[in-house]
C-alpha cells in the first residue's frame, strides 16, 4: 500500500523536478522582487508628487506673505498717520489729531466751524493780544502762543500738539523751529498773492476738514454760507443806498479798501452787488487824506475802525469836508465792530457781517 501510494504521488509529481522546483522558485522570487520595485516606485512616485505639491504651494504662500507684509504696512499708515499736502510740501500728521495749534484767525474760525477747537490759538497784539472777540466765547480755555508773527515757540512746545496750522507769513520766519515741534502745515496762498484769488479761503477750510476727515461737514457749511449770502445780496439789490465805501480807519489816516483784493471786499461788491463809489480802486487798498473825502460819492458807507484810529476819526467828523460825504448827510454811515476785515476769512466770520448787512438794508 505503501509502495503504491508513493509510486502515485511520485506519478503525480513527476513534473515537479528538482531542476523546475528551484526554476519556480526563482521565478517566484523575481516575482517578489518585481512587486517590490514596483511598490517602491509607488511610494517614490507618491513622494515625489507630495514633494512637488510641497514646492507647489510654498510659493503661493511666500507670494501670501508678501502680499500681507505690504498690507500691514499701508493698514499701519492708514491708522496712524495721514499725508497732507501743503505750500511747504507734505506733512505725515495723525489720523485724528487731538491737539492742534492754529496761528491765524481764519484757521481758528475753519476749526471752530468744524466742531474743532485748537489746544492754542495766536492773539492780535493791536487788539489787546487776546482772543479775538467775535471768537472768545468758543475759545474759552484755549492757550495763547504768542502773535502770528511772533509765535512763542516754548508755549507751543509745553501743549504738545500734532499739528501746528499757519499761513505762508508765518512760515517764512518760523516755519523749520515750529516744524521741530509738531508737522506744521502752511495753508493759504503765498503771501500777499490772495488777491489773485479771494475765494481761496474755502480751500483752507477743506483742507483742515481733510485733517479731521469732515470733508462733507466743511462743504455743507459752505453751501449755507452761499445761501445766507443769496438771501441778503436780494434785500442789498432792493436797497436804495447802494453806492459803497468800506473805509478803514488807522491812527492818522484813511484807507479805502478796493473791490478786489481782500475776501470782505468780494463779498461786499462781487456777492452781495454794492456799487463802488467813484474813488473805489479795483485792486488792494488806497490811503485816502481827509481831503480827499471830497470826491467820496457812497451813499453807504462802512468805517472799520482800529483800537488807535478813535481820535482821528472824531476830528474828521467836525470837519466841513466830511459833512458833505453823502452818506453822512444821509446818515448811512456805519461803523463795524472792527473786525470785518479777520470775519471775511471763514464761515462764522462771514456770517457775523451778512447779518450785520441785513440789519443795515432791511
């Protein structure tokens, strides 16, 4: 039985020589070997795309992070600092400035106009060297720093400010020291040039709402302004003293302030529609002797009269010559509070003289 079944299996195996066993095992081996390779070449495939993905999305992210650095950077300077250009250049000031000085009455005003009051304001020494009064009850509190002209620059210093605010008069001798204090930015035309252009002075006063970002609240003031002054130049027109002089009253003479020239002398006879008399310049200012009141025709005329010029002017009311200026002997003279010539540089100012233009024509 035994022998049988071992030539059986031994017939069944009869293939299965050593020689074709180790040929199989060799080939099963490769087999192996092959699977392995092909599994490694997988992985190196595997490794090498996620290698590639790698290098793939590290760029994308450095462009990210380049893209972010510059973004920081303007959203620094958009939260911290503004660019204002002025006559002087740029000034990198704060987005919200909190303490600014103002050495000029117009930007006193433009700020008060805005809702803003200055940490320091200059006074007009020729007006007691304090605040000026058409400014004083919002300005209660407020440092004074000196005269425009001569800003006191250790006062200054001691408020602390971010923004000093002057015109080009004031630049011209103190702009580098104030400039070492706080950015100071000079606003205006250069000097003595404002009378190529009188309405200049609404670009100070967007200029300063620029600081606060108040653009629209500068604008609206001014459009009210424009309608106030519709309103009085149509009483002005049905008025019957429209002949004009806007005299100013000094110490020892007078000065007849021309059509041009000055912001209240565009508001007397370009807006409001006063007729200049015959001795009226177009351009600037003229000194005029009280013997040249002779040749004044107004029928209206409007003294500004300063701190000093008091005596002067009552002497030449006794004269003969002044009794025969027609508005006097039509008893249309009116005298300012004397400060027409600082109102007619911003929206509060200029309010204060419609008013006082419609109380005269009404």
């Amino acid at each position: 039985m035994r022998e049988k079944a071992w030539e059986e299996k031994r017939k069944n195996n009869k293939g299965n020589t050593p020689s074709a066993t180790r040929k199989m095992r060799r080939m099963r081996a490769a087999l192996t070997l092959i699977g392995l390779l092909a599994v490694m070449l997988f992985l190196a495939a595997c490794g090498a795309q996620s290698q590639s993905a790698a290098t793939t999305e590290a760029p994308a992210t450095t462009a990210a992070a380049e893209t972010a650095t510059p973004a920081a950077s303007t959203e620094s300077t958009d939260t911290g600092l503004r660019s204002i250009t002025h006559l002087k250049g740029t000034s990198e000031i704060p987005m919200k400035p909190e303490r600014v000085v103002a050495l000029s009455a117009a930007y006193i005003d433009h700020m008060l106009t805005l809702g803003e009051k200055p940490v320091g304001v200059n006074n007009e020494e020729r007006y007691g060297g304090d605040y000026l009064p058409y400014l004083a009850d919002e300005l209660e509190g407020v440092a004074v720093v000196g005269s425009a002209d001569t800003p006191n620059l250790e006062a200054i210093l001691q408020l602390n400010p971010d923004v000093i605010l002057v015109e080009s008069r004031t630049a011209e001798t103190s702009y580098e020291q104030l400039n070492k204090i706080a950015p100071t930015v000079v606003l205006g035309n250069e000097w003595k040039d404002y009378d190529e252009d009188p309405d200049f002075w609404t670009e100070d006063l967007l200029k300063i709402a620029e600081m606060y970002d108040k653009t629209e609240v500068a604008q609206s003031k001014i459009d009210e302004l424009k309608q106030k002054t519709a309103e009085v130049k149509t009483l002005v027109e049905k008025s019957e003293h429209r002949k004009l002089a806007y005299v100013r009253v000094r110490e020892k003479l007078f000065q007849i302030y021309g059509q041009n020239g000055h912001p209240t002398n565009a508001l007397l006879y370009r807006d409001l529609g006063f007729e200049p008399s015959a001795i009226t310049p177009v351009e600037h200012r003229e000194d005029l002797s009280l013997e040249g009141l002779a040749d004044l025709d107004a029928n209206r005329l409007i003294l500004e009269v300063d701190p000093n010029g008091g005596d002067f002017l009552e002497q030449a009311q006794k004269s003969s010559i002044w009794k025969d200026v027609p508005a006097v002997q039509q008893e249309q003279v009116y005298e300012t509070d004397s400060f027409w010539l600082f109102k007619g540089w911003g929206v509060l100012g200029r309010t204060e003289i419609l008013e006082d233009i419609r109380k005269l024509v009404e």
